[in-house]
C-alpha cells in the first residue's frame, strides 16, 4: 500500500490523453488542434485536454463543474476517495507500451503564447482562397467564397490549409489551420473570432462554433443582411468581451442567432453566449437555430443536400 502518493509528480507525469483512452475515451481529430485534445467517450461525455506550466489539465464540455488534473479526472469517474486515486494513479509510472496514444496525433501539446510578429510574417505568404479542394469538399465554392460577404476573409497556405484568420482590433492575431485530417491553430496565434465582412445595412448577427458551418449556414439560407462570427471552437472569457465590445460598437443588430452544432457542446455553448448577451446592454432579439437531427452541425446539413 502506497502511505503518501506524490501527487505532484503524478499530474506533471501522467499523460491524461493515454489514462483517459483507457476509459474509453477516443480523440475527436476534426476537433483537436495543437494546444488542445478533444476526446470522447461515445455520446456521454466530451473532454478538452491541454497542458499548462507543465501540467496536464482538462474541462468537461458538458459539465462546468468538471475540470482538473487527471487527479480530478480519476476521481470524478471513479468516485474513489482522493488518497485511492492517488495509490492506482502511483500504478501508472513506468512502461506503458502497448497502451493507446493518441498524443501521437498531437505531438507538442503546450500552453501557447501569442507571437504576432510570427503570425503577421507567416499570414503574409497566404494568398486569397479560390478553389479550393478542401472547402469545395465541404460544399463551399469558389463563387462563395469570392462572394462579397467572404471575399478576403478565408485563405490559403502553401501547404494548401484553408486559413482563416482571427482579428483583434482590426488586425490578424491568429491563424486557423483546416484541411483533410488538419484543424489548428498555427503556433504563437491568439484566438479570438473570425468574421466574415460587414456591410451597410447589416442588422443580423449570426454566431457559429466554426467558419465552415458560418459559410455553410449562409450558403444554406441566403440571409443578405446577416454578419458572421465564428468562436473557432471552444468559449473563452476573452471572446465574451470581444463579442461584447461589438455588441456595443454595433448597435444596429436588432437580431442574434446562435447556430451551434445539435450535441452537447452546442447547447453549453448557447447557453453561455445567452447568459453572456443577456448581461449586456442589448435588447434586440436572441434566437437559436440548431440542426434538426442529433449530432450535426450545418456543414453536415449542407452536404447532405
């Protein structure tokens, strides 16, 4: 019997991605990016793993109250006391060969810093995004995306990722990485919103998780006075006053729809962008407009057309 676990050497050591595949939990790649892990486990739970100074942490999607280390990732799933967690967690030092790692899809898995000057030098080799396979896969032409409200908003490296890029204060902070087996954010990127252009008479601010389901909502629905957001995933405390400065410096939208994907996920996320909207000034109308079969985002939707 193990008297004193070392705790701290356990949440440093332990890697949560491999503990958590043990539970059945399967990486989300079309959700991952390079500083996060999405993992599931079948339709009863979603995880995002990242690390920090060192050590693996992780936040339940559906649950707000379900975040930690893997110490409070054991312990919540297994109901154990803490002290029997930390003797079978003890167990897991040493030679793990043959046990799942699917950190191998996301090698360097670290808490990102924003680089600027990288990611201004990096956006300067992009190039306007016409046609491109990836996105015509996905149901999004060349026509759309020269279209006025895409137009100089979605672009392309020389790996042939669709880029979309992120804006603070009117300048690009971040790049977001799309293509067949790739959803990133390039290295030193701060993530904030994509947007599409906004034009005279706008009065429709429409909010997504992804710019994919952003475009594939507008290629689906023609809303001509429509604006789009997209949170690039996950919700941040920084984004809530990102969209409510907008918010503020746009008073003329009389109407907000969430379209958020049909799960989980979809629904904490509208709930946390009504509560954080109902906390502001606005008093136009909120709505929410969500796939009709389970599961499904709007790309989804589209392509199945």
């Amino acid at each position: 019997m193990i008297d004193r676990p070392d705790f701290s050497r356990i949440k440093q050591e332990i890697n949560l991605t491999q503990y958590a595949a043990c539970l059945g939990y399967k990486i989300d790649r079309k959700k991952s990016t390079r500083s996060s892990i999405v993992m599931r486990q079948d339709n009863a739970d979603k995880i995002i793993i990242s690390k920090r100074r060192g050590i693996w942490v992780y936040f339940s999607v559906y649950d707000d109250q379900d975040n930690g280390t893997v110490i409070d990732f054991a312990k919540n799933r297994t109901g154990k006391s803490l002290s029997e967690v930390g003797e079978a967690l003890h167990l897991w030092f040493g030679d793990h060969t043959g046990l799942p790692e699917p950190e191998s899809y996301i090698r360097h898995i670290e808490e990102q810093k924003p680089d600027p000057e990288r990611i201004n030098r990096l956006f300067g080799f992009c190039r306007r995004a016409t046609n491109h396979a990836y996105l015509e896969s996905r149901g999004i032409t060349e026509a759309v995306l020269r279209s006025p409200r895409f137009e100089g908003r979605v672009f392309q490296d020389h790996f042939n990722n669709a880029v979309f890029p992120h804006f603070r204060e009117g300048h690009i902070c971040g790049l977001e990485l799309r293509n067949e087996g790739t959803g990133l954010f390039v290295r030193g990127s701060e993530k904030t919103l994509w947007r599409s252009n906004i034009r005279t008479g706008d009065n429709h601010l429409i909010i997504a998780e992804t710019p994919i389901d952003a475009i594939s909502y507008h290629i689906l629905f023609s809303l001509s006075r429509a604006f789009y957001i997209a949170t690039g995933g996950g919700f941040s405390t920084r984004q809530g006053s990102i969209i409510n400065k907008l918010l503020c410096q746009c008073p003329q939208f009389q109407q907000i729809t969430l379209i958020t994907d049909n799960d989980q996920g979809g629904n904490l996320l509208a709930r946390r962008l009504n509560t954080l909207i109902n906390d502001t000034a606005y008093g136009g109308e909120i709505t929410r407009h969500s796939p009709a079969i389970c599961g499904q985002d709007w790309n989804d939707v589209l392509r199945e057309i």
